[in-house]
C-alpha cells in the first residue's frame, strides 16, 4: 500500500478489500445498504419480471409458441446484455434457466398455464423445506446467517438466538407456501393472465417485506448472540 493509499484510509476510516483477503462483506443485513440491494438490486427485479411481462401478453395476442419464442429471446438478449457489460451474470443465467424450463412445460403440455408450473414447484418445495429445518432447530436463516458471517452454527448454542432465527425461518416458509397455494389455484383455473400479475406481484413486493422482517429478526439474534458472548467474557469462560 502506498503512503497516499494509507493517508486515504486513515481520513476515511475504510478499510480496502486488499487488507481483508479481497473479500467483501455480504450486504445482507448492512445498515447502509437498502433493501433493493440487498435482495440483488434492480437487475434482479428486471431479470425476474420482464421475461413473464412478454410472455403473457404475446401469448393473448400471437399464441403460444411466439410467446414461447419471444420468451427466450428477452432471456437471451439479457444475458447477453449483462455479458457485454461484464456485469455479474448470475441474475440474468438464474433468469435464463428459469424460463427455460417454463417454455419447456407450456411446449410439452401444449398451455400457458404451464409456463408457470415450474415456479409453482419450486415454491412448494422452498416452503417445506424451510419449514423442516425450523422444526428440525436448524433453522435455515441462521444457517445461511452463520456462514455468510463467518460465525458458523455457533449460534446454535443460544436459545434465544435460535429462536430468532426459526421466526424469520417461518416467515420465508409462510411466503412460499402462500405463493405456492394462491397461484396453484389459479393454475387450476387456467387463469394464465392472473398468474403473470400474481407472480410479479407476489414476487419482489413480498420478499422485499419478507426481507425487512429477516433483518430484524436476525439482528435481534445477533444481540443475544453479543450479550452470550460478552457474558462469557466476564466469567472467563
């Protein structure tokens, strides 16, 4: 590091990637980052919603194979897009994948509707399985809490901290399985317009509100998990 790089660091007070391992800190949780942010910014938003924004509307007017066609192509030309620009491309291969299997459906079962089956499954099986791992007390928030923190399952140690992280736990399962069930009955009832509006809807605006209520309940775990510690301190153990 250079004297005008240090000088830089001392007058800010940050610290460069360099001096941490190059690694950077996960804004899950970071006070300074909005909740946009944290869930992946607006590309995610973007990559999440535009395939499904083109894909009903050509479907109503062009039938199923155009929207099939211009589907993919949208998925195509943004991951294409996110290459060119050498931005991360993980939201945009997500995206790609994911309506890759949605025309695959609708092509095989020869409807809209099954555009949406996938995302449908997927839904159900998130809800049980982050319902299973809060009745198992391993709580699948604090388990991805804990190695994004570099902490670990040490937090397993602390009930109360447990039980913080089974709260936001239950409310991603409740989320999912709220999706899961409101959509499936529209997918009963052929309502292919009403699944496009209902998977946007129920996309970003609930996880969004799901998120918000993920950071406070593992921030209220984290201060138990400082308190044990700092309890354990004063005793020496």
């Amino acid at each position: 590091m250079t004297e005008s790089e240090r000088a830089g660091e001392q007058s800010t007070g940050e610290v460069p990637p360099e001096s941490t391992g190059g690694k950077r800190k996960s804004a899950f949780g970071d006070p300074d980052a909005s909740l946009l942010e944290q869930m992946g910014g607006v590309r995610g938003l973007v990559y999440s919603s535009i395939p499904i924004l083109t894909f009903v509307p050509v479907n109503g007017f062009w039938g199923l194979t155009v929207a099939i066609w211009a589907a993919l192509g949208v998925a195509v030309a943004m991951l294409a897009w996110s290459l060119v620009r050498r931005e991360n491309p993980q939201p945009a291969i997500s995206g790609f994948f994911g309506v890759a299997i949605g025309v695959l459906i609708a092509w095989r079962t020869g409807s809209a509707k099954g555009y949406f089956l996938y995302g449908i499954i997927t839904q159900a099986v998130y809800g049980g399985v982050f319902a299973l791992s809060a009745l198992a007390r391993w709580p699948l928030v604090g388990v991805i809490w804990g190695l994004l923190d570099g902490k670990g399952m040490s937090w397993r140690r602390n009930p109360q901290a447990r039980r913080w992280y089974a709260v936001a736990t239950w409310i991603w399962a409740g989320l999912f399985a709220i999706r899961a069930v409101l959509q499936y009955a529209l997918y009963l009832n052929d309502e292919v317009n009403w699944l496009g509006a209902a998977r946007i809807a129920m996309g970003w605006p609930l996880a969004l509100l799901a998120f918000a209520a993920t950071i406070w309940a593992v921030r209220r775990a984290m201060v138990h998990e400082r308190e044990s510690a700092e309890a354990r301190d004063a005793t020496g153990d």
